[in-house]
C-alpha cells in the first residue's frame, strides 16, 4: 500500500520518491480521522457548532416584517408607479370599479386611499385599516394561537368626545371584540392590542399587553401635546390587572421632530415589528433622523404598498396586476408624461377626497 501511494505522488508531479524507501513514506492519515487540539495535547479541538436558542428564550411573536435592506424590486416598482398615475376612473366621484383592495369579509379600499402613500403625502387612516387586515390574517395563519397579536382599526380608538366615559369604554370593548372575533379568535388568546389613534391629523401607536400587564405608546414623534392617554380605556374585565399600570411612551432613537407627514408610515412599521419586551428587542430598522432614514420610508411605502395590493386575500389582487401589465404597454415616454402630470395634481385630489 505504501508503495502504491509513492507511486501516485510520483504521478502528480508533486515530490519525487525516488530516492526514498517505501517503507518510510508516511501513510495519508484516513478522512474519518478528525484532528483536535487542546491545551494538554497540543491538539485543537473542533469548533461547537452553533447552538439555536430555545422556545423558552424566543419571543412568543411571528416577524413577518418587511425587510428594508434590500432595494425595490421591479414589480414593486411598477404597482406604485400604475397607482400614482392616476389612472384610476374619474377622481371627482367614487366608483366600485375603483376598488383595489377587497377582503371576503367585506372590507374595502379604493384606489384614492392608496394614492396617498405617494412620497410627500400623509397617510390616510383608512390605509392603516387595510393594513391592520393584513396583519390580522397572517398573524392567525402563522402565530400560536395562546399568542395572537390583534390589530384593531383607526377608527375605533378615535377619541368620542360626544360620549361619557363608561360610554367610550363600551365602545372600546365592543370595537375590540368585533376585531378579535374577525380573527377566529377569544380575548383569553391574545397577547398585544395594537391601537392606531389619529389625532389631531398625526397618526400614532397604543399597545397594550394582556399576558405583561403593560401600556406602551409608540409616536415617531418626540412631540407629545396630541397625546390623551385617557382616549383608551380597558375591557371592563382587565380593569384590576391595569389598574396600577400607567402608560408609559417608548423612546425610540429614530424618533423625529419636524416630520409631519411620515407618521403613517412609521406606525406601520412599528405594528408589524414590536414584540415587546426591551428595546433592544425592537428590530423595527430605522435610522436615526437623517437623509438615510428618509430613504427608508420613501421605499416602505412602496413596500407596504406592493404588500397590501397583492396580498393573498385582496381579491382583486388580479385585477390590479392586470391593470399593471395594461398600463406597462403604453411607450415610456407616455408613462412618464402621465406620472409627470400625476405629481402636479396627486395633492390636490387627495385633499378633495381627505
């Protein structure tokens, strides 16, 4: 054996044996044989691979988040481009043919609402409704169900001032109870509520955490005059739970001061990535206020736009992507033609709609 392996190095061209004795060639050592060291022997040992944490120290919660580190794909591209063109049927009157986002149980979104995550244009609550859908279907298809994050419409923790307060904590546990039932779903099974409140035309987040008794106050704005927490109350019977707790507003590094037409975008961002727990656990992937944040929210919402238009359940996700394909046969010089007179008028349409 010793003399078939000279006789293959020989071959190789790497060393010459010639002169050297077959029985002193020293054997290749076999591939089953795995060297370590330490210490003690001069040998090392192989490197532990990796151990994965367990469910005990994994949040409870599902991260579907939006990935911001990447670019805009084309599709993504070419949906908010057919969107800003306006393009849509007449903008001085409403149509059902208009509608671009429609789930089986009934709720609806045209196209004007969409329009408004067009750069430089403040969100209508209306999106973080089709967004707070969103969230609640693939939240109950992928989340345990001891562990459900529930999302409740803007419109239902708008702050009643025509209402006593034992009337406005009816309407809040009722509201509440409609969004749970929406998702297949009883109170006992939820973990966080997520409130969107619009006020004063600035758009923030309530959270509050049934397992941890907690009331959390997410606003991308350091900003805090629009702030009642007195508009939300809790389900008659959380009451004793929360009756010590006060809630409190998270300071984040990426807050801003001067940005008053982002705060859609960052609720939305803030919905789908709070956990809980620390902020060093927030992975929500902001920036600090700077042009690089800037960027960021220029491409979540064509991001959240994409996401919300070709969902699973948007039944009239084909008719959109249609439409796409419809408008990416006109030239290129019709399509920027169009897109150019878009941006002049977008404002003011949304304004006659708002």
């Amino acid at each position: 054996m010793s003399k078939d392996y000279a006789d293959f190095v020989n071959r190789s061209g790497r060393k010459s044996f010639q002169s050297t004795s077959p029985s002193k060639i020293e054997m290749p050592m076999p591939l089953s044989v795995v060297p370590f060291k330490n210490e003690e022997n001069g040998f090392n040992r192989r490197r532990d691979r990796p151990r994965m944490k367990s469910d005990y120290l994994k949040s409870p919660y599902i991260i579907q988040a939006v990935d911001i580190t990447k670019g805009i794909p084309r599709p993504e591209k070419h949906v908010a481009k057919w969107i800003f063109s306006l393009q849509g049927n007449n903008w001085s009157c409403f149509s059902c043919n208009d509608i671009v986002f429609h789930t089986l149980d009934g709720f609806s979104a045209q196209r004007f609402h969409l329009e408004s995550f067009f750069p430089t244009c403040e969100l209508f609550g209306h999106v973080i409704d089709c967004w707070s859908q969103v969230l609640n279907l693939d939240e109950s298809k992928y989340a345990p169900e001891s562990t459900l994050r529930v999302y409740c419409k803007t419109e239902l923790t708008v702050c009643f001032s025509n209402l006593t307060e034992s009337e406005r904590k009816a309407k809040f546990f009722e509201n509440l109870l409609l969004s749970i039932e929406d998702m297949d779903s009883t109170l006992r099974y939820v973990g966080l509520i997520f409130l969107p409140v619009v006020r004063s035309f600035h758009i923030f987040l309530f959270v509050i955490n049934l397992q941890h008794p907690e009331f959390v106050i997410i606003d991308n704005s350091k900003v805090d005059d629009h702030i009642d927490v007195n508009m939300v109350n809790c389900p008659n019977h959380q009451t004793e739970m929360f009756s010590h707790v006060m809630p409190h507003r998270l300071e984040m590094p990426w807050r801003t001061i001067n940005n008053h037409i982002d705060c859609g975008v960052f609720t939305m961002r803030h919905m789908e990535t709070y956990m809980s727990g620390s902020m060093n656990e927030f992975k929500v992937g902001f920036k600090n206020k700077s042009p690089a944040q800037d960027d960021q929210l220029s491409k979540l919402r064509k991001k959240y736009l994409y996401k919300i238009i070709t969902h699973e359940y948007n039944v009239h996700k084909d008719y959109v992507l249609q439409k796409v394909n419809e408008f990416y046969k006109f030239s290129a010089r019709q399509r920027s033609e169009l897109l150019s007179i878009a941006k002049e008028q977008i404002h003011t349409r949304l304004s006659d709609f708002s």
